[in-house]
C-alpha cells in the first residue's frame, strides 16, 4: 500500500473523538475510561486505514512496541500491589501509622508529607517506590488525622516527584538531557532554577492548606486514639517492622533494579506476617495476591487496611493497555507527529519556543499515556529548533523535564497518573489540584521562557 502523507485534519480526528467520548463516559454517563480509551484507539486505527497512512499489521506492530515499552512500568506496578498486601498484613504499614499518629502534628503535616517523600525520591530517584512505600503509610496517618485523601495524595505525589525530576538515579533525567543534548549535571544544575521556587511555593501552599483543615476543627483527637486502639489492638506494633521499609529504600538506592528489589520487599512483608502477627503461610500468600482482608472493629481503619493485592492493580494494568494501544497508533501511524510538527509553526520566538517545548509533553501524556514517550519525541523534535536559535541544549532538557516529568502524573490513563491512583487509593482527576508542585513547574519555566531569565545561550 503507498502510504499517504498525514494531513492534519485527519490526525487530529482521533483526538477530538476522545475528547467527546471521555466528556460523555465521565461527565455525563458516569463510566470507566478504559473503554472510551479504547474504542478511541480502534477509531484511529480506522482513520489511518481509510487515509492509508499504514496498514493495520504496521499499526499491529505499532501497538505491541509501546506496550512493550511499559511492560516494566507494569510489572512493577503487580509487585507494589504485592508489597501493599503484605506490608499490611505484616504490621509494617499499621506501624508506620501508628507512629506516625502519635509524631506528627496535623498542622504541619502536609508540609512534612512533601519533606519526607522528597528526601525519599531524592535518594531513590523513584517516585514509585516513594508513594508505594511511606506514601501508603502518610495516606493513613493523614487519614486519621482528618484530612482528605486527595490533598494527602497531592503532597505525597509532589514530594515524591521533586527526587524523580532531580535525582541523578532517576531515569527521567538522564533521558532528557541524551534527548537534548546536554550533560547530566549541567541538565541537573539547570533544572534548580525553575524547581526551587516551584517547591517553595508548593511548600507555602500546603502550610496554608494544613492550618485551613487544623482550624477547621476536622482534626478529632477522639478519631486518633480509636485509631491508634483499634492498630494496638489488631496487630503486634513493632518499631522492629520498620526496618523494613528502610532496607527495601536502601535497596533502591544501592541500584539493586526495581523488579527484584520491590519483589524481595514483598517477601519480607509476608515472611514478617508469619513471625510478627502469627500469620500462616496460606494467608501470607493470600496477601500477595487479593491484599489484606481483615476487621479491627474500626470501619475507618478496615477501609483504609482492607487494599493491596496483585488483583488491586488490574485495574489500573488495563487503563495502561488501553492508553497504551491508543498511543501505539497514534505514533505508528504518524499522526502524533504530524499534531507535534504543526505546533512548531507558531514557535517563532524563543518564549514561544520554550511554551510549545511545555505543550508539546503534556499533549503526549494525554495522548500516547506515556511519560518516556512525552520526553523522547518532543527532545528529538525541538533539538534542532533550539540550536537554531543559539539556545543551549540544557534549556531544552529542563522544559521536557518541567513538562514531561512533571504532568504524568496528573493524566489518569498515563502510566505515571495510573500507577498513583492504584498506589495511593485515589480517584481520577480529584487529586490533582492538590499535586502544587507538578502544577506550578511548568509555569515557572514557560515564566523564563517568555523573560529571558535563566535562558542560556550556546557557548561558543
């Protein structure tokens, strides 16, 4: 079949029938995304039959790559739901809120919640590890101090994401800066510039958000002390349990991959069952499997407890194939590339540069539900833009950075946005006004963007 080149109505089709079936799907019909997702993924491959710009086994082809592409991501993802399961079940996770409850202030909570998790990431330069391992447990200390599931989420996702864009360990910023053109440390030093103000701000805003729910009076001591009796009371508190989690984080960061790393965590979780809470070897493997199920005489503390499991992850596994074969055509097709292209017309100054540099990512996220892909090819489009204009290759690295790294969370289909909600217990898009950090990031760097400030030149 000779292939046709893609016009830009046709490639932006699919994008507007997604658009129109998700508004129904969620708004109006009250349904999962995984089928609209999916129907919108058979439609484009029906516009790039019918304009032939490739043939469905091309497409086929395309599909099976960028799911291969994610088979890590959710492998991963099985495991954590392991690690939940039986970390709860071994008396980890209740004794990191035990703790937790008796520690922390709810005043200053939140701010400590974004601290904790981005010395986490820091060290791990993993924002999955980080919400998997102590963003559960801050899920339930939060919990039980009154505040909402979705503002903790928010300070776990934007601590957790602050070592995922800095730390040298994580993989997003070593791929942008091969994808740009520049070196590692010089891409890292670079990046400071739109990140500290960013956490700053996000740190102000989430000291702002914890006196507005302590003066609120949500914070009830008498839930607290249910809690902490309903924990004592069910299972054997141990400060010898969270060792555990210390030694699995110490994993990570002594580069041990993530596969077996996270793997052998949830081995010890249930091992730690059976020696600490008695616990026998069918229900260990239980716990691995379909997660902790258990009743303390506290409906608050079973809510929160009752989760984990391989089979939690499904759920989420199957908006990742979804979003994943949408994706895979769109790219092999050439119609992402195509939208991508058009949107280098408008970039005529280097504020405009750099804000389509930010849109371009976020667009991918949204539409190939990928954050590896919302990096690569918006670094292999602008990088010969941006040597044009005199423009140092670091500077494109950050805003893919800025961009890319930092919005994947924040779609739901995306794999990033996906594995949050399974980890962390939350609803699509609700958490997502509260994730500051990941919101004011892109617009601090389109703010030098368009100022010229911190935008360096090529040395000669």
């Amino acid at each position: 079949m000779k292939k046709r080149q893609v016009s830009l109505s046709c490639a932006l089709l699919p994008i507007i029938f997604l658009v129109i079936i998700l508004f129904y799907s969620v708004q109006i019909a009250k349904l999962e995304v995984h089928i609209p997702i999916f129907i919108s993924a058979m439609f484009a491959g029906f516009v790039a039959l019918i304009c032939k710009y490739s043939t469905w086994d091309e497409l086929e082809d395309g599909v099976v790559e960028t799911i291969k592409m994610s088979m890590r991501a959710i492998l991963i993802l099985m495991i954590i739901g392991m690690v939940i399961g039986s970390w709860i079940l071994s008396g980890i996770v209740p004794s990191m809120i035990y703790y937790g409850l008796k520690i922390i202030n709810p005043l200053v909570f939140l701010p400590v919640t974004v601290i904790i998790c981005s010395i986490v990431s820091l060290a791990t330069g993993s924002s999955w590890s980080t919400a998997s391992t102590v963003g559960i447990a801050l899920v339930g200390i939060g919990e039980g101090l009154g505040l909402p599931r979705p503002v903790i989420a928010g300070a776990i996702i934007s601590g957790a994401y602050f070592g995922d864009k800095l730390s040298p360990m994580s993989d997003t910023t070593t791929l942008a800066p091969a994808m740009a053109g520049a070196t590692l440390f010089d891409h890292i030093k670079h990046m400071l510039y739109s990140t500290i103000p960013s956490y700053i701000f996000t740190l102000i805003g989430f000291i702002i958000l914890g006196i507005k729910y302590s003066s609120s009076g949500e914070v009830d001591t008498v839930q607290v002390n249910e809690i902490l009796s309903a924990l004592s009371n069910s299972f054997n508190i141990s400060p010898f349990l969270l060792l555990i989690p210390v030694f699995v984080i110490g994993m990570v960061v002594m580069k041990v991959p993530a596969i077996p790393g996270l793997f052998a965590g949830a081995l010890i979780g249930g091992g730690a069952g059976i020696l600490f809470q008695g616990a026998s070897l069918k229900t260990a493997l239980y716990s691995l499997h379909y997660g902790f199920n258990g009743n303390t005489g506290n409906p608050m503390v079973d809510e929160l407890l009752n989760r984990g499991g391989l089979n939690s992850m499904m759920w989420t596994v199957s908006i990742i194939l979804c979003a994943m074969t949408f994706g895979g055509i769109m790219e092999k097709s050439g119609m992402l590339g195509r939208i991508a292209q058009e949107i280098l017309k408008f970039a005529d100054t280097t504020g405009k540069l750099i804000l389509a540099t930010l849109l371009t990512p976020i667009f991918i996220n949204s539409v190939a539900g990928d954050q590896y892909l919302s990096i690569v090819i918006p670094g292999r489009m602008f990088k010969e833009s941006y040597e044009k204009r005199g423009l140092a290759p670091k500077n494109l690295s950050r805003a893919l950075e800025d961009s890319g790294t930092m919005t994947s969370p924040l779609i739901p289909w995306n794999t990033c946005g996906a594995f949050m909600m399974g980890a962390l217990g939350v609803g699509p898009w609700i958490y997502v006004p509260y994730c500051l950090f990941n919101l004011i990031s892109p617009v601090i760097s389109a703010f030098y963007g368009f100022t010229g400030i911190t935008i360096e030149k090529i040395k000669k």
